[in-house]
C-alpha cells in the first residue's frame, strides 16, 4: 500500500460541495472516491485538506488517498484525466510519507474571493466572479478587513449556527486588491469555518457599499453572505 498527495483543480458549478453524501453524487469527494476506486480495484477514501461549500471552486486542493496497487504517480495522473469529469482534474500526484493526512497536516489555507466591479457583467468570467454594479470603497473594506485578522472566536460568522466544536480561529492576513475591474479579497489562516470566507466577504462588501461602517466590525454583528460562485446580484442570504 502507497499513500499519495494530489493535487485538484475543480469548477464547483455543479456539484454540492466537497464532501461526499448519501443523497447525491454530485460531489466532488464522491466522484474523485469513484474513479480512484476503479484504479485501485477497492473501495478508497480520500481525505481533503478543507471542506468546500456547494458552488465554490479550487486551484489547488490537497487530498490524502492510499492505494493497494501501488500505481506510479503518472499513472493515477493518466486514470484521472481518462475518467474524471472535464470540470475535475488531478493536476498533480505524488508518493507521501504513510501518515501523511491532508487535513491533519495543513499548516495553512488560502481562498480567494473574485469579484467583478462594474454595471456591464464579464461575459466569459461569470462562473467565476461576483458581479457588483455598485463602486466599492476599497479603503474602508481594508480598514474593517484589519479588525478581522487575527486569532478570534468566529462564531457569528460560521453557517452552521448550532456548531458545537471550537469556532476560534486565526486569520493571519485579508488581502483586498484592485485588477482593473476585478476586485481580488485573499484570505490567509489555519483553518476556516463553514461558510466563514463567504460570510466575511458579504461584510466587507456591506462596509464598501456603506451600509455598515468600518469601525463596526464586531465578532458578534449580523453579517451577510457572499454567493458561492459569480453572480449577478447582492450577496445576500
């Protein structure tokens, strides 16, 4: 038996999120268990680095697997292009030391929440990207964004409102940085809640609409919440 580190690029579009359940298979855990399963000749668990919402997209998500049939790495690379639907893609494969376990050993986590900032929508990016007609006020995002770093209880800004494990978390930096028209916010932590990065987003994007001021960014206000993938409209719950 092989432990493996791979690395996945998806488009969430379709799918209810990263982990796999009972009720559906469009996941994205389910499907990559699917196909590697096939490979191997038995059922395989793969272990995710984090926990995507339904509609949310990955550059460059960590998965822990171990293979009975000890396949070289360019040939789990050939198997997953082969059978794996277009919007999923194993870009890398590697061996790994036995206990290494994607989520358990990640030290830190990056998303990155795209938006476009203009009446006229951006036809080709629209998966990809929130629209947002209305001129954001950048500077007041990064003065609210400051007060959200570092090592707090994020209760009030996780989705799931009866979470019973520890809701603090450290968020080492909120980037928000200016493309032309596109407006990038990268968050950078040991870990994040559900729905945390979407929640953050919807209130930063209320401080830069003024509807909330940037000196009111207490841990336990009502926030909004960002949409999971490009849309045309407020992110609003």
């Amino acid at each position: 038996m092989t432990r493996y580190k791979l690395t996945i690029q998806y488009d969430g579009g379709r799918y209810s999120g990263w982990q796999a359940q009972g009720n559906t298979e469009r996941t994205i855990q389910g499907k990559l268990e699917r196909v590697l399963s096939d490979l191997d000749g038995a059922a395989v668990e793969v272990q995710g680095a984090g926990r995507t919402d339904a509609g949310v997209h990955a550059r460059g998500q960590v998965a822990s697997v171990t293979l009975r049939s000890d396949p070289a790495p360019e040939d789990i690379l050939r198997f997953c292009a082969a059978h794996l639907p277009r919007d999923i893609a194993v870009v890398q494969a590697q061996e790994a030391a036995p206990r290494f376990h994607a989520r358990l050993n990640a030290a830190r986590k990056c998303y990155v929440y795209r938006i476009w900032n203009d009446e006229i929508p951006d036809v080709f990016g629209r998966k990809f990207r929130c629209q947002i007609g209305q001129k954001l006020d950048l500077e007041a995002m990064r003065a609210a964004a400051s007060a959200l770093t570092g090592e707090h209880d994020f209760r009030s800004f996780c989705g799931l409102r009866r979470y019973k494990k520890s809701t603090v978390r450290r968020v080492e930096s909120i980037e928000i940085t200016e493309h032309g028209k596109e407006i990038c916010i990268t968050y950078i932590g040991d870990g994040f809640l559900n729905q945390m990065v979407r929640i953050l987003t919807g209130t930063l994007v209320e401080v830069g609409l003024g509807e909330r001021a940037a000196d009111s960014m207490g841990l336990s206000c009502p926030p909004g919440t960002a949409p999971p993938r490009g849309a045309p409209c407020r992110p609003r719950d």
